[in-house]
C-alpha cells in the first residue's frame, strides 16, 4: 500500500458505490497531497524569512539635542536608526553606542553634536569643536595639550555662551585687583558670572577667563579715567608809575602786590586702581594777580645853598693831615657863606650834646646839604638811613625836631659810631 493511499475496507452492497468513487478520485487526492507537501514546504521556507525578519524590527529611544526620540522599526544598525530619523552626525560629534553596532530590543542611543566656539589660544583666536559641557573641561584638554585657552567680554564684545560648570560650583574671581568668590549654577556663563558679582563693564574694561592647574578663573581689568585739579600760585608783577608830587630818587608804594592763582586740571588713567598714565587737559588762571604800583618821584628838589660840613670834610680829605686844613678851610668857608645860606632853623634842644653834634655836623643848619647831594639835614643823614629810622621825603625837609627824633633812633640802635668824627670831637666816643 502507498503511502499516499488508504486501506482496503471489506465489499459491501452500501460502500460499493462509494468504493468506486474514492477509487476515481485517488489521483486527484494525491496530486492535492503533493500540492499541500510543496504548499508545506514554501511554508516552512517562507516561516524562516518571516523569523529572519521579525530579528530586525527592534524598539529603541534616541537622546538627541535634548529630545527623546521612540520608536518601533525594521532596523539592522544604530546608524540606520538615525538615518531613519534624519539626525546626521559627523567625526566631531559623540555617538553612542557606535554607529555601527547591531540593533537589539531597546536600545538607547544618545548623541551629542559638537558645536564651534572661538577660544583665545595663546592669545590668538581659535575656533574648537567640542561636545565638551563647559569651558572647564575644554581648558582641561587644551592645557593637557600644552596650550594656554582664554575667554574674553568687553563692553561691546560678549564672551561665547559656553557654561563655565558642568555642576554646581564656585568660581574664582578678581574684580579690580580684588579676589572675590561667587556661586555659580550648573551651565551659568561667564555674563551669569560678572552679574553674579555685580559687575557691570565700562567701555574700556576687560574680562578674561583662564585656566590655573585645571581651575577657572575670571579677571575683570578695570580701567578707569579721572580728573583731578590742583593749584599754583601765579606772580604779580610790579608797575612803576612816575609821580611828579615826590621828590626825585625817592618812592612810595600806591598799591600792594597780591599773588593770582592758576587751576591746572589733570586726566588720570588707573587700571585696578593704579595711576598708569596722567595727562594735563586744562591750565587756566583762575584767580587774577594784582599788581604793585610803585610811585616814582620825578619833582626836582630846589638846590640849597652849599655850606661845608665836617662831614665833607671826611669824605674829600686823602690824609689826617689835609683833613685838618680842609676843616679850617670849611670853617673860613662857612664863615663867608653864612650870609648866603637859607635860613637856619634853630635845632631843638638848643645846647647840650645833640646841639654840638648838629654845630658840628651840619654847623646847625637843618637845610643843610653836602655838595654830593648825599647828606642831609642837621645830622647829614643819607635818603637811605634816614627812611630806616621812619623818616620820610628828604631830611632836610623835616624840621629840627623830627630830625632830633630819627637821630637819636639811630643813636639807640646803632651807637655813636654813626658820626665818627664829629662824635670823638665833641667827647662823646
């Protein structure tokens, strides 16, 4: 008996019939079982693709940007999964896992795309790709490279938006020469820094992040310009006005000299505090001075008659000899003159021993003047002392009494010395 058939079922009048139909239909039933072995078999061949397939259709969540992606998809690779949702990375930008890993039931995929920031390194600017968090970690791998980063703001030019932590922390700052400390959130920047501190930048100030041994500081350079005055005396100067009222070679002062002011304003640059430039912007004079007026006599005094003293004796004679015989020559003179003379005033007192001086020196005439023009008066002062005492004009315009008065001041102050001859004539030296 095939395989295909089935068994003999024993000859009755009922199933003759059906005996004959069944042997009729035997090689359709055949064909249709081939027909269901090969159906079978495509069944079993199309059920390992069915598997094959259903190995490749995962469930997965992607961190990308700050968004979860989820999905359900026939995927083989990570990187098909974000071909599939349109998120293209390069060589800068961190994938993980790794583009290439097979898919499997819930994966986790996170990228993180780099972004450029421009860094001073070594003092020139640079621009980094990083998927670095914060500017600490990108200072930490550029001084592991052997290089010096920055950051720098200016009033006008803000530093990149790049978090200074990656955590909550402290950062240390020196803000016009002074150290100070702030508390900073995770991702703050540095204008989140100087707005902490309470720091506001002039126009000419500066803020520079840097590194020390892995650490972040922030330097805030302020500089600052000031103005300051101070003041110098300015001289007056000195007018002299001619005066026909007073007495040729003499003076008066009309009116005091008084000292002006001038206001010198100055431009100081300070940067943290320290004078690094001063420049003067201003010089005026303030305060005007006020001159001295000094009256200069031009009156020519009337010209007495000469008379010879003792004391032009001293001053012509050239011995002790001569002197004696100019003495007795005056005396001869004096004698014949006598009549021509002005009026004599008589001295005050009358005898005793500022009468003989007077007799002695002047021969007791208060007008009287020397033929140089030197000496004056009962006592022959000169302009010179005769003023130190307090005289004023010409001694021999004074009377006898004010002439009495300055010369015993001058007696008092500087002794008998003063009338050398006359004195030792008349005993009192």
């Amino acid at each position: 008996m095939s395989e295909f058939e089935t068994p003999a079922v024993p000859a009755t009048p009922e199933n003759a019939a059906s005996d004959a139909k069944a042997t009729e239909e035997k090689p359709n039933r055949k064909k249709g079982i081939i027909i269901g072995a090969a159906a079978a078999l495509l069944l079993a061949v199309g059920g390992g693709g069915a598997v094959a397939a259903a190995s490749l259709h995962h469930s997965y969540k992607i961190d990308y940007e700050g968004k979860t992606i989820t999905s359900s998809q026939w995927m083989g690779t990570v990187g098909d999964a974000l071909e599939a949702n349109d998120i293209k990375v390069t060589d800068k930008d961190t994938v993980s896992p790794d583009p290439g890993t097979k898919m499997t039931d819930n994966t986790e995929i996170t990228v993180v795309k780099a972004k450029p920031y421009t860094v001073l390194v070594d003092g020139k600017p640079e621009e980094i790709w990083t998927t670095s968090k914060s500017a600490e970690d990108i200072f930490k791998t550029l001084e592991s490279e052997g290089k010096q980063p920055q950051l720098v703001a200016t009033a006008t030019e803000s530093a990149p938006e790049l978090p200074l932590l990656d955590q909550v922390g402290q950062l240390d700052m020196i803000i016009g020469g002074q150290p100070q400390t702030v508390n900073l959130s995770a991702g703050a920047t540095m204008a989140d820094a100087l707005d902490t501190a309470k720091v506001k930048l002039e126009p000419k100030d500066k803020a520079t992040l840097r590194a020390e041994n892995g650490k972040l500081k922030l330097q805030v350079t302020q500089v600052r310009t000031e103005e300051r005055t101070e003041t110098k005396p300015v001289d007056f100067e000195t007018k002299e006005e001619k005066d026909d009222s007073l007495l040729r070679g003499t003076t008066k002062v009309a009116q005091e000299g008084k000292p002006g002011e001038r206001t010198i304003t100055i431009a100081e640059t300070k940067v943290d505090g320290q004078v690094t430039e001063s420049k003067e912007v201003k010089n005026e004079v303030t305060t005007q001075p006020v001159a001295k007026v000094v009256k200069v006599g031009t009156k020519v005094p009337p010209e007495p008659k000469k008379t010879y003293t003792a004391r032009e004796e001293r001053s012509n004679s050239k011995s002790s000899n001569k002197r004696s015989a100019r003495k007795q020559q005056s005396s001869n003179n004096e004698s014949r003159r006598a009549p021509k003379a002005a009026p004599a005033e008589k001295a005050t007192p009358g005898s005793g021993v500022w009468a003989a001086l007077a007799r002695c020196e002047s021969g007791g005439n208060p007008r009287a003047v020397s033929s140089n023009g030197l000496y004056h008066g009962l006592y022959q002062f000169t302009v010179s002392t005769w003023r130190s005492v307090g005289g004023s004009g010409l001694p021999s315009q004074a009377s006898p009494a004010e002439q009495l008065k300055r010369a015993k001041i001058l007696q008092a102050r500087s002794g008998w010395g003063q009338w050398p001859a006359c004195s030792r004539k008349i005993g009192v030296r």
